[in-house]
C-alpha cells in the first residue's frame, strides 16, 4: 500500500486514478486530502508518507527543505481558477478584465482560500490598486473548507477557487474561470517523501497518474493534463 498526502484541489482527481491504479497494479493507494498549508507542514513535521501532491512552489520549497526527494517533482496537472456564486444568484458578467473588476468592486463580501489560488487573487487585487478598499470585504476560508460551501450558506457573496473544488458542490452556481488576460493557473505536482521505502512503487503510480492516458479524467474534474 501506498501513503499519500494532498491539497483539497486533487482531491476527487486523486481519488479516481487511485481506483485505476489499483485496478491495473493490485496496489492500493491511500490518499489523504486536507488543506494544502496543512499538508506541507505534516511533510515538513516528517509524518509518514510515501508522495505527496500540492502546487508546485510548495513541492519545490519541500524539495529545498529535504523532506521530498530532489528530481522526483512530477507534473500532475494545471488548475483554473473559477468564480461561484449562490444557486439562484444572477450570474455576473466576467467575461473581461474589466467586467470582473467591477463585479469584484460591488460584491458585499468576496471569499478566497489559504491556497496558492487565494494568494494569486491577493497580487491581482493589488496590482489593480484595489486590495485596501475590498480587504475588508474578505472572507478567507478555513483549510480544508471548500470556499464554495461558504458560497452556499450565504456568507460569501462571491467565492473564488480551483474550479475542481468548486465543481459538483450542492447550493452554488459555477460563473466560469476568470478571464484569459488575467486568468490564475496553478501547476499541481507530486513528488517522493524523503522517508519513503517504497520509492519504486512510487514512480510508477505516477508516471501512470502524468500519462496521457489519464487526459479525460483530469479534464473531466475540471483540470488539464501538466
């Protein structure tokens, strides 16, 4: 069996190549989802695992740190960054730069991650010059909540997030990624834990997981082959 450690993003991704995988190979693959700062600390902490798969400046900065083998990075998929509102909501035009930031400037309360696409939002907004005049408006979700179920409840007028997080949640309706000229892309990785014994086994669960072969499912949870 093999222990791996993930963001939420890859969550139901993971879940279903690990099927596969275990279909073909006979090899179970345990995969545990939390958030994405959560899991490089149990990494950091050097918890038991045998992979793990977060964006991909944090596998780097674990490879730097040592707890994740150096060349053993493998580039698993790039995520999207959508908006969502509540089911029922009137969908906002975001079709343009322009667009978004005004749907950005009127929304009572704007909800993001702790993730990597939660920081990226941050940059965006200063760039714009817009970052003191909304932060007050900010809702950050807790990690390992789906922003989309704060979406649901009411309490975020407008959340951003992976559009693999975002998709099938119950009481939202998903608006689209943001606009090409401003789009948020996160490249998610997987590399080998420094601790692991099985680093064989390993490489080839995710030479499988990064094989063409798996295209469809990755675009079918919202994502594109790396």
């Amino acid at each position: 069996m093999l222990k791996l450690i993930s963001s939420m993003a890859t969550r139901q991704l993971l879940t279903e190549l690990a099927a596969l995988w275990k279909n073909g190979s006979g090899i179970e693959v345990r995969i545990e989802s939390v958030g994405g700062v959560d899991a490089a600390k149990r990494v950091q902490s050097g918890e038991a695992f045998d992979g793990v798969v977060l964006a991909s400046d944090a596998i780097e900065k674990l490879i730097t740190g040592g707890q994740v083998l150096a060349g053993s990075r493998c580039d698993l998929v790039r995520s999207n960054v959508a908006v969502a509102v509540k089911a029922g909501a009137a969908l906002p035009d975001i079709r343009t730069e322009s667009a978004l930031r005004s749907v950005i400037e009127a929304a009572p309360t704007i909800g993001f991650s702790t993730g990597p696409s939660g920081v990226a939002l941050v940059k965006l907004f200063e760039r714009w010059g817009i970052l003191e005049a909304t932060q007050p408006r900010f809702v950050q979700a807790p990690p390992g909540v789906p922003v989309g179920t704060l979406v649901a409840r009411g309490e975020v007028a407008l959340g951003f997030q992976q559009l693999s997080e975002l998709m099938g949640l119950d009481g939202i309706s998903v608006v689209g990624t943001l606009p090409e000229a401003v789009g948020i892309t996160t490249i998610f990785s997987a590399a080998t834990c420094a601790a692991s014994t099985q680093g064989a086994t390993l490489a080839r669960l995710l030479a499988f997981m990064a094989a063409d072969e798996t295209a469809q499912v990755k675009q079918r949870h919202g994502m594109q082959p790396a």
